[in-house]
C-alpha cells in the first residue's frame, strides 16, 4: 500500500481476474440449474403423457368389455329345443319347432315364423326384416332403409330363446308373389333380420336360410351370414 495524504492509505489495484472467475462460475451454475429444471419438466411431461395413454387405453378396454357384455348374437334354436306357438295379428297361429321355421301362405298373407336362440350375452331388441331370394356367394350388406319395421316389439334375452314373425299382406306386390312362388315350390329363401342391444346400439343383421325339410310344411332355419352395421365386419 501507498499513500499520498498523511493518515490516508490507498489500496493497491488489482489486477481482475479473480473477479471474472467468480463471475463464470456463477453464469455456470445458473445455466446448470436451468437445464437441470428445463430436464426435469421434459421428464415430467413424459411421464405425464404415458401415465394418459395408459389410462385411455384402459378406458378403451373398459368399453369394449361393456358392450361386448350388451351385444346380443341371434341364431336358430336346437333341434331338441321345445316348439313356440306363435300368434299374428289377424288370428292366425304357427307353430315353429326348436331349429326350425314356420311358413303359411293363402290369398290373403304369406306368414313366417324363426325359431330364435340369442348366442350373444345382451337383449336382443328386433327391429325390422326384409326377404332375399336370390343366392350369392359373396352377398354385400343389405341396406337397412329396405327393412320392413316390426308391428311389435320382440325382445330374446341372452342366452334365452323366442321368436321372429314376420308377414306379407299385399297379394299385388312383386314380393307377394315372389314369395308364394317360391314357398309353394317348396324352394329355400332367406330372412334377413336386423336387430341391436336394449339402448338401441350394436346394430347388427343376421341371414336365416329357410329350407323345406321333408314334410309338406317343414323348414329348417339356418344361418348364413352375419352383418355389423354400427360396427367392423367380423371378416
């Protein structure tokens, strides 16, 4: 030290270094603690992200164990399973055995009846039916502004058995005759059925084959093809 005044010192200069040493080290630590909290949120955001997918494929899940648990399935009842006596509006009754069919034609209807077994676990609630004569190897899905709409509401538990009916009452319509001919020749034609679950969902269409199966007014029912129409085909 120097001094230039009596009783007066004057600190020496420096010479800087120490200084700017202490200036980066703070500058480092800040740019450290900056990545290591821009890491952090990175990590978080990703964690977050799977823990969200995680979660909706589970609600995914969820939802298709649902209405896989509501969707009904229809196909013909066993051959061993009792008959069911079926009634129309203008009085008429048919009788349809388990596995089979019941068909009446005179000059007024063309009545039919479907033995029914829901294969599926939900209600099935029927809606409406439209007849096909012609046989296709590959046949596309029918389209479902051709249905004729039930008179009544037929609902078949899962597991359970019931019923399809279904008439013809215009003698003068092309699908009048073309049906009689066809019965009446004892020649195999289909129904088509479209149906879904209790809340009006799952819609799905379900082709019964009608055959004659010896006696004069025996048919056996069968299954041709199934259809989804709220959903993928299943093929």
């Amino acid at each position: 030290m120097s001094s230039t005044t009596p009783g007066r010192w004057r600190t020496a200069p420096s010479s800087g270094v120490p200084r700017l040493r202490t200036l980066g080290a703070v500058l480092d630590w800040a740019t450290i603690s900056s990545l290591a909290t821009a890491a952090g949120t990175l990590v978080l955001a990703v964690a977050t992200f799977a823990s969200v997918r995680a979660s909706s494929r589970a609600a995914r899940v969820a939802e298709r164990t649902m209405s896989l648990g509501m969707r009904p399935v229809l196909g013909p009842s066993r051959l061993q399973d009792p008959p069911q006596k079926v009634g129309f509006a203008d009085g008429h009754w048919l009788v349809t055995p388990g596995g089979g069919a019941g068909v009446e034609v005179d000059g007024e209807a063309v009545r039919m009846t479907i033995a029914v077994r829901n294969v599926g676990n939900g209600l099935a609630v029927l809606h409406g039916w439209c007849l096909e004569f012609a046989t296709e190897p590959n046949p596309p899905i029918p389209d479902v502004a051709t249905f004729r709409r039930l008179t009544r509401d037929l609902y078949i538990a899962g597991g359970d058995l019931g019923f399809w009916q279904g008439a013809l009452r215009d003698p003068g319509t092309d699908e009048f005759v073309t049906a009689r001919r066809t019965i009446e020749a004892r020649q195999p034609f289909f129904v088509d059925v479209l149906y879904g679950d209790h809340e009006g969902g799952q819609r799905a269409i379900t082709r019964f084959r009608l055959t004659p199966r010896g006696a004069e007014d025996a048919w056996l029912a069968s299954v041709g093809r199934h259809w989804n129409v709220d959903g993928p085909q299943p093929r």
